[in-house]
C-alpha cells in the first residue's frame, strides 16, 4: 500500500483556536465522517482546516444561517 492510499497525516493548527490535530491527506481523514467538511466556501469563512469541535460548531453557526447542507 503506497502513502497516498494510506493518506498521509499532516499535522495541523486549528485556524480558530489554535488546538493542533492531524489531517490526512489523501485519504480518509476524521472530516469524512462529519456532516460538514472543508472548505466550506462561505464568506469570510476558514481558509484551512478546523479542529473537531471548531468544525462542528462552525457548522451549527452557519446551520443557524440556514447555510447548511439542504436535508434530503
């Protein structure tokens, strides 16, 4: 299995609160199982990613927006 079939982790700083986490690139990374991933193209919105607990409540915020993802 090559690195990019495992993903590659990238650890990274919450853009919010600073809380480091990993990414992974490539591959499944924890985002994939949320509701909401990044980017999440809205106005003057993150520009990188966001720690677990940042990313679910920016998603209740913009959710609160009514600019979540439409429920089917």
């Amino acid at each position: 299995m090559t690195a990019i079939e495992k993903g590659i982790e990238r650890p990274m700083a919450c853009e919010r609160c600073g809380t480091a986490f990993t990414c992974t690139t490539g591959g499944p990374c924890w985002c994939s199982g949320e509701d909401f991933r990044l980017p999440l193209t809205t106005k003057g919105g993150p520009a990188d990613c966001l720690c677990p607990a940042c990313l679910k409540a920016y998603a209740l915020e913009l959710k609160a927006k009514g600019l979540g993802p439409k429920e089917a």
